[in-house]
C-alpha cells in the first residue's frame, strides 16, 4: 500500500492505493524471453532461468519476492508436483468438448492476477489400467519421460498441454503407451 504520495513515470499514486505488480508481464516480456508466447518448457533446463544473468532481476515469480513473498511457497510446489504426478501417470487427460478445442479455450482466457479461462477449464479424464500407471510412476522415477517439447509446440497431448506448464514433465504418457 502506497504510505505517500509517489510518482511512477507521469502516473501520481495517492495514499492508500494498493499496487500489485503485474506479475503475468514480468514472467511473459520479450526483454526476459526469446518468443514468450510460445509453450517451451526447455527454457527453464537454461542456467540462470529464474533470473536474468546481467542483471539478476527475476524473470519468474509466480509467488512474489522478497520479505513479503509467500511463506508457503515451497510446500505448495512439493505438493503440486507430487499431486500432478498422481494425476498424470493416473488418467489420460483431454480438453472437454464443450471447451471448442484449444482455439475455444483461447477465445476465453482472460488475465487478471492471473491467467483465467471464463466459465472454467473442463476436462475430462479416462482413468488408466493399473500397469499403465505403473509404468509411467515407474518411468517418472528413472527420469524417463515420453513428452518433450517438441511434441507439445506441434500440439500433441492437447489435454496435457498447461498441466505440464506446471513444471512435470518426466512419465508423461498417454495411457496405451505403457
């Protein structure tokens, strides 16, 4: 919350307002990113991904910076990470049909303090045999995975496509791929 009045560039902040960093921006912006708009999980296997090598500014921040950052930040990956790699060796995921596809789920997406698709992301999920499972839990732990990025930028796994975002993917597979 701004304590005094403050300039930012021709902008005068009053008192009370509370400023919230556009943190979407700062995690999408060309000056940090070489084609930001585009799905390249690769980029985070680079050495300084989550800051800028010159200048040190961070690049990723989903859970802000600094003292006031989020405490939780840490268990909240452990626990996505763990719960996504459930998920992902469990069922085979698909867009629902009443979502258009992805150029449907594009038309929708909208962006507040973060990315949102109006009415909600149905998908649907076909849960696999228990050796389809198996495997792929068994792959994840060898590090072996079947999606790359090469095979989402062409839009295979259409359904996968923003669960592997999240930072998962060793053992993705489709669950006839076993």
């Amino acid at each position: 919350m701004v304590e005094q009045p403050t300039r930012v560039g021709p902008y005068l902040v009053p008192p009370g307002v509370i400023v919230f960093p556009n943190l979407y921006a700062i995690m999408n912006v060309s000056s940090n990113w070489q084609q930001p708009e585009q799905f390249q999980p690769e980029r985070w296997a680079q050495e300084h991904a989550e800051k800028d090598p010159i200048t040190g500014a961070a690049r990723w921040v989903p859970f802000s910076l600094g003292p006031k950052a989020c405490a939780g930040q840490n268990l909240a990956m452990l626990q996505s990470k763990a719960h996504l790699a459930m998920l992902l060796a469990g069922y085979e995921w698909s867009l629902a049909p009443r979502m258009g596809g992805e150029a449907g789920v594009a038309t929708r997406t909208y962006l507040g303090v973060t990315i949102k698709v109006q009415g909600g992301l149905c998908l649907t999920a076909a849960a696999c045999t228990a050796a389809a499972a198996a495997a792929a839990a068994a792959a994840a732990l060898q590090g072996r995975g079947w999606c790359g990025s090469a095979h989402l930028s062409r839009g295979d796994n259409q359904g996968a496509r923003w669960l592997v975002a999240y930072g998962y993917t060793p053992g993705l597979r489709k669950c006839d791929q076993a």
